[in-house]
C-alpha cells in the first residue's frame, strides 16, 4: 500500500517501548493452583452476599390489597360495577379494612400498583412532549406531533400536559385512617405526598410555564387539560409549588415503568405518631375509585411496605448472587476433582518430552 | 475493473474483424507490404496509454461507493441506516449512520489518496518522452501517442514503452542486455538479440528504410512466451521470413542496460502490453479469517431474519386481543388504524431487524481495521527488521495478512537465496580425477582448506594436461555471461587481478563463480567481440574462439552447451549441466571417478556441475546448423522442436570434469529453521537443485537431524518399484509409527519420537500430480499428503516453478485447510509466493556483492510485483538474514533452550494453537507487531 511506503520510507525506526513493543503487559498463566482458589474464593464472596440481600429483602414486611373490584371481592365491586363501560366513570368511594397484629416497623410508604398496563409500549412512551412540560411557552402552545392524537382538543386549542401518557394519569386517591382501640373513633393518618419524585424530576425536568401576572391559570390560559381529565392541570393541587407540571402524583407517573406490572409511590407515613411505622390497630384506606383498569384486564392494587438499606422488597437480587456463588462452588469443586484426576497423567506427559 | 472493461469493450468493437484471427499483423513503420504480398486485414490497438487508476474525477464517488458497499458488511449497514431513514424505528439513525459513514469516508479518502498517486504515476508514464523514428527522423512525442508499428528508440537505463520487437542495437552483435527486476524481480541481466536480418540498421535512416511485416499472436500475459514471424521485403527477392520468438521481444517494463540504444518496433501497446496483462489477471488475497468471517455475517443475519420474523409475528398474536392493541389510555391515530395490515407487518418486522441489529456490531469493523493497519505500523518500526546498509525497514503491503502471520502451519522455502546466501564461491573443480583448488585468495581473505588439496601442478601426463587445458577452455567458453567494461554496474563482481575494471553480467551466479574461479586457475574470459570470444590462457596469451551456437540453458533439460570454432578451425561443442543430465550422454571419459567426486561434493552442500565436450567435423556442424535453423524458424511448438534437436544434438559427450561451488548457509537459517519446527510449523524445503545438494543443505540448516528417518520418493526408487508400491509402503511406515506413538504417549513409554522427513524430486511429484488414466488421480495424492503430514520436514528438489506452486496448493487445499506462507527470492518461486496465503520475498538486491540483503515483500497483489522496487514492501532482515518468516523466530532457539512450554502445548493442542504459540514467539522477539487473530476486514 502506498501510505506505508510514503510514510516510512527509508527512515531508522524510532527506538521507543511503543514501536518496539517494549510497553509492560501482564500475560497470565492460568493455572490450576491460581484457578481453583480463585473460583472458591468468588464463589463463598457471592454466596455470602446473597443471603445478606435475600435475608433483607425477607426482613422487608408488606400488606398488599387488591381494590379492582372483581366480584365479590369487598366493597369496591360495587364501584367497579358502577363504572363499568362509562367513561369516564363517575366518582365512587369504597374502602378496605385491614387490622395489624403487631407493629408495623417504618418508615412506610404507600404505592399503588396496576397490573396489564403496558406504560412501556413505544406508541404510548413517546407520546409526550418533554419540552412542554420544562415549562417552554412555545411548546406549550405547539405541542410535538409525538403527542397526537393527544395533541390538540375537538376545539383546536393545544393541550396542556399533551400526549397519551398524561391523559391516562391515575386519579384514584386513598386516605388511611386508624382506629387504635376496638369500637373506638378512626383517627386520620398524615400522608406526605411531597416527597415522593425524583430530586431531579420535580426541581429540573418538570417546570411550570412563567406566571402570568402571578397566576398560573392564565399561564395556562388557551390551552386544554387532557380529555380524561376532570380538572385542568393548574388545578392538581392547591399548594402552589405542587400544582402544575410539578405536581408530584403527574411527575411520578410521567416516569413510566418498564415492566406491565408496576409499583408507583404514592404516598410516605413518616409523620406524628406514625413516624416510627403504624402501631397495632384496625385500619381503614378510603379509596376514591375513579380509574377504569378491568377494560384493559388490569388490576389495582394498594401497597404498604417497609424499606431496608438495600431497598424495597426484591429477593431476586438475594437469590440471583446465591445461585452464581454455587455454580461458582461447584465449577470449582469439579475443576477439582478432573485436575486431581489427572494430574499423574500431565506430570507422565511431561516426563516423555 | 476498468482494464477489463476497456478489454471487453475493444474486443466488442473489433470483433467483428478479430474473432477469426488469432495473430495479428504489425506493419513496421506503418509501410504497407508489397502488392504481392498477401492481403492483411488491419486491426484496430489501443494506444499506449496506461491505466492503472481505478477512478476517474467523475466516477470517484459513485464507483468508490459501489465498490465500499460491495463488501458484505458495509451493504448490511447501509441497509439498517436505509431501513432507520424510511420507518419509524426505536433507535436513531445516526446511531448506525455514523459509524458507517466514518468508515466509508475514511476508506474513500484513503482510497482515493492511493488512487490520485496511481494518477500521477499514470501520467508521468503516458507523458514520458519517447523517441520515434518518423521519416528518417528522431522525433520526441508524448509515451501515450506510441502506435503499434511505430518505430522507437530507447537509451541505456530506459525502460521500455512498450512491448516491443527488437531490431537492431548499437551493439554489433545485435544483442542488449535487460533486467526485468520489475517485472518479474530477477534483477540479473538477460540478453536479448535482434533479428537477425534488421541487426544491421543502426541509424534513423537506416531503420526508416526498413520494410516488413510482422505476424505475432495475440496479447498474452505469460511473460516468457512469444511466437511470431516477421517478413522483410527488399526490392530484389522474396521476402526473408524469420522467426520470432521471447529473446527478439523486449517487455514494457524492462530497463535497458549496458547497450547504448536500440531501435525496436512497438507490437503490443498500452493495456495490451504483457505487464498490463499480468497486471490485470490477478485478484487480491484475502485472509482466511475474512472469509470464514463472511461465512459468519451470513450465519448471524440469517439469525437475525428469523428472529425479527419471530417476533413479528409474536407481536400480532399478542395483540389480537383488542384491549392490548388498543386500550384506552394508548389510541392509536387516524392513519394508524387504517394502514394496511401487510404494510404494518412489515414495517413491524423491520422495525424488529433494527432492534436487534446490534447482533452484528458495527464498531468492531471499525476496531479491528484501525488495529491491522496499526499491526502493519508495527512491522515497519520493528527494529530488528531494520538493516541499517540499505536504510530500509520492512514495508507491509497490506494489512489485511496480519493475523494469517499467527496461524502458518506449513512454510515453504525456497533453498538457494533464502536459506542459503546465493553467494557463490568456486570451490573446486575435478578433471580426470585429479582435483584443482583455484589459488588461495577469494575476495582478500585466505582460504583455510587450500593447502590441504592437491595443487594444480599434481602433474597430470601430456595427455592429461591438453585434457586439463580443454576443461578450463571449456568452462570459461560454455556461458552465457556478458562482460561490463565500466564499473557502475550495480552489483558487479570485480575481477580481482585483471588490469582494466571488467565485470561479469550473469543471469546465474554460478556461472561467475565458475568463470572466476578459472579466472584464478590461470583463464580469463575476456569478451565477447564480434562473436568471438576471447580468453587469456596461462602464458598470458590471447585465443579467440568464434562462437557458433548457444544451446541455452532450460531448467528442463537442466545443461548448456556452446559450439565454437577455435582459431586453428577445430569446432568443439562444450556442454555444461547437472550431473543428472550429463552422465547418460556421455560415452567417453573418466565417469567413475568423477561421479563418485561428484557425489562426494554434493553430500557436502555443493552445487555441482559437469563439463563435457564434443569435437565436430565441419560436415556435422553444418546438420546441425541446419537442424537448429529449422527448430528456430518454426512458428508454431518452436519449443518443443528445439528441444528435440537439443537432444540430438548433446550426445555421445566425452566428459571432462567437474567443478563444485559453495553456497554458504545464511546466517541463523539453522536456528529458525529448529524454531519454526518446534513450535510445530512443517518446514518444507522446495528447490530446483539436486537431490543430494540439497539434502545437505537440508542436515546443516537442521531441517533434518541425525535421527530423523529420511523416505525417498525418487526417480531413482521409482525405477525399481512402482509409485503405488512406494507411496503405500511409506505411508505403511510412517502411519504404522505415529499410531503406535500416539498410544504410547498415552501410556507414557514412548521413549523418543522418530523423525521423518521425506526426498521427493520433481519427476515423482509430476507422477502423483498427474491424473490417471482411469481418473483416479486423487488416490495417490492422498496417500501423498497422509505421508507429508506425517513427516516433520520434507524436501521437494528438482522442482520445476510450476511444479513449486502445485505442491503448495495441493496443501492448501488439503482437507484440514490450512495456513500456508511461502518464502522465496527471485521469479522461479514468485508462483508460490501468490499461491500461498502469506507470501514473503526476499530480493537479493546485489545477488554478486557480499552484502547479504533479504527484502521480504509481503505479497497479497501480484501487482506490486510488477511496480519498481521502491514502491515495494520489503521486509529487511538486516544483519543476520536467517531465512524464516520471523527472523523472529529464530531467536526463539536462544530464549527458550531450557524448559520449552512452546513444545509441550505444541504436542497438545491443535494446530489453531500451535499457531498462537508461534504468535507468542513471534511477539517475545518483538519482530511481528500486533498480529490480530479472529478479525474481520471492513
């Protein structure tokens, strides 16, 4: 090729660790005395952590319901039958009882949890317009086309927040009342439902468009809230910095979820008396029961769980480390056996050379 | 591909006029013949233009494209990004765009870079003056407007324009001399001569007066081939009608030398001229890895396919249930819904292809591309391949061979030039027995051995004396070898002790080792003059000796022979050959003596050559002048013919002697050659000389060792059994020993391995080539390569070039396919060097200066071999050219005496292995660079 005969020429090569190939390099030897100690060693590491996970995540306590309201299963069906076929559905409350045994160890949150709900199909994951929502006028005014057919509203005015995934925001609320003695008054439990986006979501990526003479429903003014909508989006909220785009219900399930079956925060107990967790007691959860999920074959489910360091409850990160662990163990243990086998043959070998 | 194009265009255009005829007919000087001469049909030639470009300004872009995204891999990422543009895919385009499109620039630019220098080098060839003879006149014009029939005039060290025919040179013998270093890289000097009937005309006007025709056959690539005829017409007779054969044509590509001028007649021209052929005919080696790679993206897209087909289909079953096609919180659009259902599938699956497209990773191209071309930087930094008397390093020509490097398990070597230095030196000759030892000095140093032999004066009766004086009269007589009177030849050997600066010009070097070594026993060839030759004797005399005849030399009939007239009008015919071809030919003389000195010298790696001499009468000159003339003005199997009257003539010899010249060893041959052999690379020896030479060659460089077992496939052997019987008894032995030594290792008893190495000779190989009469040729052949393989070395002698490139593609193409490499200097191994997968050539630059030089081309494109020196990728291994592909290698012996891993993983694993020991070898000594294995090529 010409390039090397140009290029080099007639030139002494350059005496260097580089073109000499003089650089330091580690080649291994992999041998049977470095192998198996190591295959040991890495196998007892991960058996070792994984029952540290498994055993943690085991320790994690959850009470889980589901309030679809299939027939038959408590007092939601009433309202499930009440919705059916309605779009959308009219208010409907319903409630769940449960009774705690014992403490329940804290901080606990609350999730909702919807089943067959496909937030990660691709149709539906595109369809909304981040630009919109960091609160850019332009694009408050012209939605993208990823958005349609949630883009604009029978009137012709642009819709604020657009696109699919706004439009099927979950709209059931829960309220968690305790009654600590039997027969005795149920006593309201504060749920704090700020914290619960991502730092980076609600103070960065979600941002109301500039107030408008200091209102944010003019703000917003000549725009449309979604068609499954009640209420506009200035209007999620009356607390002024949970209101908007930066409601913290919008902006967590904004976050889809990867899988059909998801968990989303809803709330966090870590207030009054309840900071410590939720002592023994009969309990309550009213449920305002307004998302249509048996047309799609979903469930709704609510959640109470405690957390650990490693978490929320997931034993298969436990399990995942204690099955390679032992099929590290036992590579190693028949590695064992075949060199111990045949090593009076390797050493035969070596002595015919 | 333009070549090609331009061929078949013009034979579509001149079809209609061409396809009867297969010669065609050169008017020189664009006269036309006589009336009475028979009606030629003109013929249209291209002119001498040169295209060796690719592209051109306007089709750069569209045919470097085109040639870029023929390559399997570049078409399957034009696809994706196609595919990524046209539907709404879950990744970017750019995510597949960019890197396809950093490669297709970078490969264009580089590419076109090449290209842009083969344009200027193009030009300067078309534009280079040339001088024609126009109406009695010197006329210079551009290169590219030469005709065919046009008259040219080329200077010393000028290269020829164009194939031509040659007339006359300013030389009065009608001869010149030529080196086609560039053609086919001897660098020796051939003699051409001028037909006879034009040798006359030495000025413009002379030659303008020239009438004649010349009939010759179509453009062919073979370089050494030639058939034609040309008719001179003079006003008084009939026209003269001479042969013509590849002594009289002069090759585009050649360089004149040592003769002032010649006129020639263009015949082939431009793309028609035998270097553009050879130019064109060949196509570039690709890695065995490249195209098991190919394999691979085919297994892996076919994957793909189905998976995305899979899936497809997954996707509709999945969503016949309508709340998952469309619920209630995912609508679909207007136009979604009423797409057609086909078009959606199919969208979908291709969708699907672009996710799962990473199967086949683009960056990997790109990563292993940058990492061969920085392993082929590598090469030419090496140090160790530097020489420092040159100041050239190795040169890769190209990168794509990197990886091959690492996998060789055969090499194949040539023996004189590359495991031996091709540095001749007269050891010995024997006449009659008595032994002669030319005087003590060569090149300043004294020979230790001198004193030891028997002297010159051993005394020989009156007879023996006028036998020893005939021996040496011979020798210095019976060559083919030109005298340079000034001393910028280069590469000249200079006469030691003669007054004036003279050296001898040879194509073989042997024959100036003779020639010199006569030289110090008191004979001195001085010239050829006005075809006398002229030699001083001892008494320091002058003898002239009219030369006759030159029965030149072939690697079939293996001898020579001249017929001079001695000035007292005695004609004698002096034949010098191998032994194996002089001994049934001769009738008379001390054979006994001389054969069991002969073979004496060949066991100790002497080249051996014998002399005999014939006297004639003036009645059986004249038969065979007049057979030879006949055999000459043959047009068609002119070969064939002067063979037979070769034959006939070289009989009933009275031998005379014997002389031995010494090819030293390289240096270090014997250490790479135990390297490569222990790190389970078979080493075979290909060489044209004679079995014994060469076998000692064999035992000194190592290749064979006291114990090894050596099986002969000779024609010897093959006299007294036949081939089947041979070749099964053999293959008896040596499989019955590797069965029993694979158990015994096993078992642990084997005490030490037989070696064995094989003699074939060129005769019993073109037996076992050879179909059979029932067709059932391959029977031999792979009890042939059961043999081979079974043996650590094997030694081909006698092989004929050809026979070199057979033998390597047999093992080529052997069930086990594998790598091959192939080293050689010099044209008779360059076959081998293309057929082999990794081809290395070690040019002697100076084959008679004691500079030992090796130049080894990485050859994967012949046509660097038709490209001057310069532009070559030689790879130097300077001080010490120890012979092997990694002079490398040869340390090996030093580093890894004691305890050798190398051998134990060798007898192990499997030859892919053996490969990546040699891999590591290479890389210990720091001689190789970076070599790749498992690469693809982008």
């Amino acid at each position: 090729m010409t390039w090397s005969a140009t290029a080099r020429g007639a030139h002494q090569p350059d005496n260097t660790a580089f073109t000499q190939q003089r650089l330091p390099a580690w080649q291994p030897l992999l041998s049977a005395s470095i192998t198996l100690p190591l295959f040991f060693c890495a196998g007892l590491a991960f058996i070792g952590l994984g029952l540290g996970l498994y055993y943690s995540s085991n320790g994690i306590k959850e009470l889980e319901y589901d309030y679809t309201g299939d027939p038959g299963t408590g007092n939601c069906s009433v309202c499930a039958a009440a919705g059916q076929g309605r779009a959308p559905p009219p208010r409907c409350s319903c409630a769940w009882y449960f009774s705690l045994p014992e403490f329940f160890q804290g901080p606990v949150y609350l999730y909702y949890e919807l089943t067959n709900f496909y937030q990660n199909n691709r149709r539906y994951g595109v369809s909304r317009d981040d630009a919109q929502l960091s609160g850019l006028q332009s694009a408050l005014r012209h939605p993208v086309n990823e958005c349609y057919p949630y883009q604009y509203s029978a009137a012709g005015l642009p819709i604020a927040p657009c696109g699919a995934i706004a439009n099927s925001l979950f709209n059931d609320s829960f309220s968690l009342w305790h009654q600590r003695l039997p027969g005795g008054p149920y006593v309201e439990v504060p749920l704090d439902r700020t914290g619960i986006a991502w730092w980076t979501d609600y103070h960065v990526k979600f941002r109301n468009p500039p107030l408008v003479n200091g209102s944010l429903a003019l703000a917003f003014q000549g725009t449309a809230p979604p068609p499954s909508w009640h209420r506009p989006v200035y209007e999620l909220s009356p607390d002024p910095n949970n209101t908007g785009f930066i409601n913290q219900d919008f902006v967590v399930w904004m976050r889809t979820a990867a899988l059909p079956t998801f968990r989303k925060l809803y709330a966090r107990i870590r207030q009054g008396n309840y900071s410590a967790g939720l002592p023994r007691g009969t309990y309550r959860v009213n449920i305002t029961y307004n998302y249509p999920v048996r047309v799609f074959g979903g469930h709704k489910l609510i959640n109470f769980s405690s957390i650990s360091w490693m978490g929320g409850k997931n034993p298969f990160l436990g399990i995942a480390y204690l099955v390679v662990g032992s099929l590290c163990i036992l590579t190693g243990f028949v590695m064992l056996v075949v060199y111990i086998r045949y090593q009076d043959q390797n050493d035969d070998d070596e002595d015919d050379e | 591909m333009d070549c090609t194009l331009v061929r078949t265009l013009l034979h579509r255009y001149c079809a209609g006029e061409e396809d009867c005829v297969d010669s065609r007919t050169v008017y020189v000087g664009h006269r036309e013949p006589p009336p009475g001469a028979e009606a030629y049909i003109p013929h249209r030639c291209p002119d001498n233009r040169i295209v060796s470009s690719k592209y051109t300004f306007w089709n750069f872009i569209p045919k470097n494209l085109f040639e870029q995204f023929r390559r399997i891999a570049n078409f399957y990422f034009l696809i994706i990004f196609l595919v990524q543009l046209i539907i709404d895919t879950p990744t970017s385009p750019v995510t597949s765009g960019l890197p396809l499109f950093f490669v297709i620039t970078v490969t264009a630019i580089k590419q076109g870079y090449e290209d842009w220098l083969r344009h200027k080098a193009d030009s300067a060839v078309n534009q280079c003056p040339v001088h024609f003879v126009q109406h009695g006149r010197l006329v210079r014009k551009q290169s590219r407007k030469l005709r065919v029939g046009d008259i040219v005039m080329v200077k010393e060290d000028e290269t020829f324009p164009c194939d031509l025919i040659f007339l006359s040179s300013s030389r009065a013998d009608g001869t010149c001399h030529v080196t086609t270093a560039s053609l086919d890289g001897e660098s020796s000097h051939k003699t051409h001569y001028a037909v006879q009937d034009t040798k006359g005309f030495h000025t413009e006007e002379d030659i303008d007066s020239l009438h004649a025709t010349i009939e010759c056959e179509r453009p062919q690539p073979d370089l050494y081939k030639f058939v034609g005829r040309i008719n001179v017409y003079s006003d008084l007779n009939d026209p003269v009608v001479r042969p013509l054969g590849s002594e009289n044509l002069l090759l585009r590509g050649a360089t004149l030398k040592n003769t002032e001028k010649i006129f020639g007649v263009a015949v082939y021209t431009g793309m028609e001229t035998k270097m553009a052929l050879n130019y064109q005919s060949k196509s570039q080696k690709r890695s065995a890895v490249e195209k098991s790679m190919n394999v691979f993206l085919i297994v892996y897209l076919c994957i793909l396919v189905s998976k995305a087909l899979i899936n497809t289909v997954m996707k509709y079953v999945w969503q016949s249930e309508p709340f998952r096609d469309e619920p209630w919180y995912n609508q679909k659009t207007e136009a979604e819904r009423q797409r057609n259902l086909l078009l959606r599938a199919f969208t979908d699956f291709l969708a699907f292809m672009v996710l799962f497209n990473y199967i086949i990773p683009v960056s990997m191209y790109v990563t292993v591309e940058m990492q061969k071309f920085l392993g082929s930087y590598f090469i030419t930094w090496d140090e160790e391949m530097f020489d420092e008397e040159t100041g050239e390093g190795p040169l890769v020509n190209t990168s794509d061979l990197n990886e091959e490097l690492g996998q060789v398990e055969y090499v194949f070597t040539d023996k004189t030039g590359t495991l031996t230095e091709n540095n001749m030196e007269f050891k010995e000759c024997c006449v009659e027995g008595h032994v002669y030892v030319p005087h003590a000095v060569c090149n300043g140093q004294v020979l230790p051995a001198a004193a030891t032999i028997d002297m010159i004066d051993a005394s020989p009766g009156a007879g023996g004396r006028e036998r020893e004086e005939l021996f040496f009269r011979a020798v210095c007589l019976c060559h083919t070898i030109q005298v340079k009177d000034d001393d910028e030849v280069d590469g000249p050997r200079k006469s030691p002790d003669s007054g004036k600066r003279c050296a001898y010009i040879s194509s073989s070097p042997d024959e100036v080792a003779l020639v010199e070594g006569i030289q110090r026993l008191g004979f001195t060839y001085l010239r050829l003059k006005d075809n006398y030759m002229e030699l001083r004797n001892r008494d320091n005399d002058i003898e002239r000796f009219e030369l006759l005849e030159i029965l030149s030399f072939d690697s079939v009939r293996r001898r020579m022979s001249v017929i001079v007239k001695s000035a007292t009008g005695e004609i004698y015919l002096f034949c010098k050959g191998a032994d194996s071809s002089i001994f049934p030919r001769v009738i008379e003389g001390k054979v006994d003596q001389i054969r069991s000195r002969v073979e004496r010298n060949a066991v100790e790696g002497l080249r051996t050559l014998c002399v005999a001499y014939k006297r004639l009468i003036q009645e059986e000159y004249e038969g065979i002048y007049k057979l030879l003339q006949a055999a000459k003005l043959a047009l068609h199997d002119r070969e064939r013919k002067l063979a037979e009257a070769y034959e006939q003539i070289e009989k009933d010899l009275i031998l005379l002697g014997a002389t031995a010249v010494e090819d030293r060893l390289q240096e270090k041959a014997a250490d790479t050659i135990e390297a490569l052999q222990k790190a389970g690379i078979k080493v075979w020896v290909l060489t044209g000389d004679k079995m014994e030479t060469a076998a000692a060659a064999c035992y000194a460089c190592r290749l064979f060792r006291r114990n090894t077992q050596l099986l002969e496939v000779t024609t010897k052997r093959l006299e007294e059994q036949s081939l089947h019987d041979v070749l099964c008894e053999l293959s008896k032995t040596v499989l019955h020993c590797s069965a029993s030594l694979t158990r015994d290792s096993f078992s642990g008893l084997s005490a030490d391995v037989q070696d064995y190495g094989l003699i074939i000779d060129g005769a019993a190989l073109s037996l076992i080539m050879k179909p059979h009469e029932d067709g059932s040729s391959s029977n031999y052949r792979e009890l042939f390569l059961d043999i081979c393989r079974n043996c650590s070395a094997v030694l081909c002698c006698r092989m004929a070039p050809l026979q070199k490139a057979q033998i390597v593609k047999l093992i080529k193409f052997s069930k086990e396919h594998p790598i091959t490499l192939a080293i050689g200097d010099g044209a008779n191994d360059v076959s081998m060097i293309l057929e082999a997968h990794v081809g290395i050539e070690c040019l002697l630059h100076f084959p008679s200066v004691f500079v030992p030089v090796l130049l080894w081309v990485f050859t994967t494109d012949p046509v660097r071999h038709c490209l001057p020196d310069s532009l070559q990728h030689q790879l130097h291994l300077p001080p010490h050219p120890a012979a092997q592909p990694d002079g490398a290698a040869r340390r090996h012996g030093h580093t890894q005496e004691g305890s050798c891993p190398l051998q134990r993983h060798r007898q192990e694993c499997s030859p892919l292995l053996a490969g990546v020991h040699l891999l590591d070898v290479l890389r210990r000594v720091r001689c190789s660079g970076v070599f790749l294995r498992c690469l693809l090529h982008v």
